[in-house]
C-alpha cells in the first residue's frame, strides 16, 4: 500500500445524485497517498477510522481549489475546497486556513503530472442542479473563471480568507436574485428567462383547440410552463399550443431515446422488473449509486436452476473511454452496448434482450384544462373490492389505457365540494403519487379514474411477500412514499389518512400513495370520528384524537406507523388494544415497539415521528432526506 501524504478528519458534503436532492454534511477520517484520495468513517470516541465510505484515484482528478463560502455558513464551513474528477465535484471543509492550505498544495503536487487538467474552474457551489456562479446547469459545464498562474493556491486562498474575490456581473445578479425564493404554494411557475428545448418521447393528438400535436422525435421549444402538467411550446412551423410535460423529455438527454435505459430505477426494481421478464440475456442499463455513474444489469438463466441477476458498473478510463468487465474500450455508453449486444467480452452473458420499464404506449391524457371523462369511454372487466366510497373496478379507458374506477355510492361523499377539489388533485404529479385522470359527474354514481397500478395494496403486498425479506428494499419502499408526501408536503396538501393500506404497488415494485384528501369528503359519522371504529385511530397522533386538528405534522405521524407497517411486513399497530384504549394509551405517551427488521437508526427514524408535540416532528422533506442518506450509505463502496 502506498505511504499516507496526507490524513485528517474533514467535512464533507454529500454528492447530489439528483437535481433536488437534498444536502447533508458528514466527519469523514480523509487519507491522501499518491495513488487514491480515500475517505473512511470515522469514531470520534476511539479517535479511529472504520469502514471505508468512498475514494478518488488520484489520476483522475482534473484540478483542486478553494470555493467561495457561502453566505451566512456557520464556523464548521468557512473554508470549504473542491476537488473535481470524472464524477464531478466533491467539496470538503477544512477546520481552518492552514488546513486548507496544506490539503490544496499536497493534493495539487500529487495531481501534478494529470492529463487533461482544467484551465478554469467554477468559484462558487453546484446546488440544486446549477452552479452558483454562472448557472449552468450541466455538472460538467466548463468552469467559469480561470486558474490563477502557476497553480497556485495559495494566493488564491488569502485572497479568500480577508476578502472575497471581485464578484463577476453573473455573480452580482445571482447574489441579487438568491437570498428569498418564492414559497411553493402553488405549481404555477414564471415564464422561462431562456428558451428550452424537448423531444416527444410519444405521439399526442389535440384533444383540445389549446392543446399542439406531438410527433415522436421531433424537437419542440418551452415558451412557459403554466403548471407542472402542461406547458406551452412551439413546433418546427411556429404553432404554438400546450403540451402534456410528461410526453416529452429534455434535448440533449442522450440516453431517453434508447429502450435499454430505464431512468430513475433502484437495484432492487432492476431485479423485479429483470426476473418478471425472465429472459436469459435479458439486460438493462440503470443509474448507479454513484452519481454520474451508470450500471448494466444482466439476467442469467441456466437450465433447470433458478436465474440470476449480475450488476456491472460502466467503468471510465482515464481518456475518458468506456468499458464493462474486460477492457474493450468506447467513446460513448450506446457503442458499449451495441457491442456487448454481440460479445459478451467477460460478461455472464451477452446482453441479448432489452428489457425496459419505457411504457409502450403513452401515459392516458385529458386535453389542457379538461377534467370530465366520458363515460361511454370507459370499460369494466373486473372488480378489485370495496373500498370506503363503494365499489373499486379495474377497466380500460379509450380501449387501451388501464385504469382503476371509483364507483361513488350515492350518500358516501360530499360530491360537490369534492367534483371542485378534483380540478385540484388532477395538477398533482409525481413518480410515487397514484395519477386522478378525471372524474365522471354527469351522472349518478360518480366515477373517480385513477391509474391503475398491477400488484395492488401495499398491505396485502407486504403481508405476502417472500421471504427472506430485502432489508433494502422495504426502505426502498419507505424512501418512495417519503417522496410522495414530500411533494404532497411542498404543495400544501393534506393526505389525513396515510396508511399500507392507502399505498399501492406498481409491476417494478415502485411504492405510490394513494386517495391522498378523500377523508375530507366522507360523510360517514364513524369514520370521522375517532370514537367509532373507522376512523384510522391507529394512525393518528394526539392532537387529531383529542381534538381533530389534522396538518401536515399529523401525516409524518402516520407515516412513522406505516414505516412500521412496512417493517413488521403488514401487522395491525397496536393489535392488542381497541380503539377506545389506543386513544387513552396514545396520549398517556405509549409508542409502538421495534420491528425485529428495523435495526436502532430506523427506529430511531419512527420515533421522531411520533413525538407528541406535532412541532417536534420532522418534516418531510427532512425524513426523505434521512432515508435517502441511509440507503446511499448501504450501497455506497
């Protein structure tokens, strides 16, 4: 192993996988040698280091410097570096300047003889999907200011320590426009400052005189985005109308046109969705745990023996070339797979069938503005139960697009006020919300059609899953109902009953929530009030069992019990007690007990849910945050 140059325990920030991921910032115990920059766990009672949590070959790095703290930072960040590789940016805070100083010049001698270093870098932060300093928003944007001669550092960093560099005119504007965003009240956004383009990812005839035609595969431009579904663009020939947001996918994403990439999809939805198909050969491409990185997952089936999936990660060479297990080098992803297509080239297998989550037809579309389905284009083949309004139907909407129906019975719901709500609940978008497609209130029983989604409840879901159970999976699982709520949370939106049972399972296994303000419109006197034995006692925190005072706080107590629904894989909370002794148990401060799947840091996640004064709760975005943090430490190298 090569000699320590360098070590100390330092900050470092989280890599954002996504454009709105959120931040956290961690102690890691750093060890520099000539080969890797490492960074390893650290125990500050035995002053040691434990496992090791990621590393940098140092070939790989392009440049080192120093970054403009940000404003208002506390002490533990005022002297923030960045080292920038083939990954992009991993940002670290010294403790102070001599610090900084000695990691900037050992790391720059060490780098020294690199190819392809940079000649310019950007001086502030990558947040939220764009760089601070001059708002471009790929990560891998040319810096905006150059190097300082002869690589020095150390002019660099005094200049910082006394005064900031002069800010540039996008600074100036960016300092200007920064310190107070608007709160997400609504989904209305401004017009765009700059013209963007998309591809249609699928046909789309007008079904309004607003609406503009999508044709696959060409090129539109955004003119303003009215709301998350729709946005208004133009064509080749200068039309202009709306589109839906969700058939097309921005420009120069080169990967969305390719079968074999399936966005967004964890590991584990890899394998389902890989043994679904069952196909020797079968093969996906995924992003992987690291971000800017991607992997090939690959089933493999031998006679007579159960198959098997085999995850390999696209490796980069220092040239910036592309390969898979043996090194069989390409200048881009799609080349390395048209090759493999053929060659299995230290592969298991060749990748011989695509397999992909891309639906084959598109997402079902009312026109812009529209709300009302035609009941005549609705078909019932089969019915799923009997939920709180009456019956649930599984049926086709225009012959083609699956769908869930809601047949109303006439007494159950406030429907006015609901047929008003549901113009609202249809703007809802998001990956891990159940889509309202429309409503049908031209006759008696209304219908309420929503997507529908193959394998049913969560609860049911859970109760039959295989065993042993993936740990990773049910926090998987928890992770896309976080998100859901998040949004739900950012959008001012009260679910009022969050439970397994109002969570349903798509075929990847992806986790959606579901009838999320319906509670709302129940005229049921049991179910709405926490003496009879519908209303979701065992869901329900305090101040909703005491006096009906629902927010978004009573939901992340509700989810602190689904999380435990997911960990004992389905059991009634409380199952010893009546709703009568719940209530008075509840409030006296009873919690529920660990599940023998949850380790101590789950739990711990469960019980800041339940803490009584709904101000002491996290919010959502700060428990997505937290699992989000757990399952990148699990699959993190």
């Amino acid at each position: 192993m090569a000699d320590v140059i360098l070590e100390e325990v330092l900050l470092k920030r989280s890599q954002q996988k996504k454009k709105t991921s959120p931040l956290n910032y961690k102690e890691r115990q750093f060890v520099l040698t000539s080969e890797k920059l490492s960074y390893y766990d650290y125990d500050p009672e035995k002053d040691k280091r434990k496992s090791l949590k990621g590393s940098v070959d140092v070939e790989k790095i392009r440049f080192v410097e120093t970054v403009i703290p940000e404003e208002n930072a506390i002490p533990e960040r005022h002297f923030p570096f960045q080292i920038i590789y083939d990954e992009g940016p991993l940002y670290v805070f010294a403790k102070n300047e001599e610090s900084r100083k000695q990691w900037i010049r050992k790391l720059k001698n060490v780098v020294r003889f690199n190819k392809d270093l940079a000649q310019k870098y950007h001086p502030w932060f990558w947040v939220d999907g764009k760089w601070l300093c001059c708002q471009q928003e790929s990560k891998q944007a040319m810096g905006c200011r150059k190097i300082e001669p002869k690589n020095s550092a150390f002019t660099h960093s005094r200049r910082i320590s006394r005064k900031p560099l002069p800010p540039t005119p996008l600074e100036r504007e960016e300092k200007i426009l920064r310190p107070l965003p608007p709160e997400p009240t609504s989904q209305v956004l401004p017009p765009l400052a700059t013209e963007e383009s998309v591809i249609a990812i699928y046909d789309y005839s007008s079904n309004s005189a607003l609406d503009l035609q999508l044709i696959k595969g060409d090129q539109y431009t955004v003119l303003e985005k009215p709301d998350a579904n729709w946005w208004k663009a133009r064509n080749k020939y200068g039309q202009e109308g709306f589109i839906p947001s969700n058939y097309v996918t921005e420009a120069g994403n080169e990967f969305d046109g390719y079968d074999w990439y399936c966005k967004g999809m964890s590991r584990n939805q890899a394998e389902s969705l890989l043994k679904k198909e069952n196909k020797d050969g079968g093969f996906l491409v995924r992003e992987s745990s690291k971000p800017g990185k991607f992997t090939v997952s690959l089933y493999t089936k031998v006679t007579g023996e159960p198959g098997t999936c085999r995850h390999y990660n696209i490796c980069t060479a220092p040239q910036g070339q592309f390969y898979l297990a043996e090194k069989h080098f390409f200048e881009s992803i799609p080349e390395l797979i048209n090759y493999h297509q053929h060659n299995s080239a230290g592969l298991v297998s060749r990748l011989k069938y695509i397999v992909s989550n891309k639906n084959l037809r598109a997402p079902a579309r009312l026109g812009y503005g529209e709300w009302e389905i035609d009941p005549r284009q609705l078909t019932f083949l089969k019915e799923l139960g009997n939920g709180q309004f009456g019956v649930v139907k599984y049926g086709k909407w225009q012959g083609v697009n699956d769908v869930a129906i809601k047949m109303i019975k006439e007494g159950s719901m406030s429907e006015d006020d609901f047929i008003e709500e549901a113009k609202v609940m249809m703007k809802l978008q998001h990956t891990n919300l159940v889509q309202l497609y429309g409503v049908c209130t031209k006759q008696r029983p209304i219908f309420i059609v929503t997507e529908f989604l193959v394998n049913g409840c969560l609860l049911n879901y859970l109760q039959e899953m295989m065993k042993p159970v993936n740990l990773v999976y049910l926090l998987e699982m928890c992770r896309d109902i976080s998100s859901g709520m998040e949004y739900l949370e950012s959008q001012k939106f009260i679910h009022r009953d969050l439970a397994a049972r109002n969570c349903l399972v798509d075929d990847c296994g992806t986790v959606k929530v579901t009838d999320f303000g319906l509670s709302r419109y129940v005229l049921d006197d049991e179910y709405t009030s926490s003496a009879g034995s519908k209303f979701p006692v065992r869901w329900s925190p305090p101040e909703v069992l005491l006096y009906c005072k629902f927010s978004s706080k009573s939901d992340v107590w509700a989810f602190g019990v689904l999380m435990w629904e997911v960990y004992t894989l389905g059991k009634m909370p409380y199952e010893r007690f009546n709703n009568n002794e719940i209530v008075e148990k509840v409030t006296a401060g009873l919690r529920l007990y660990r599940p023998q799947n949850a380790n101590e840091t789950i739990y711990t996640l469960m019980k800041n849910c339940w803490h009584e004064k709904p101000e002491e709760r996290p919010s959502f975005h700060e428990i997505h945050s937290n699992i989000n943090d757990l399952l990148y430490e699990l699959q993190e190298d």
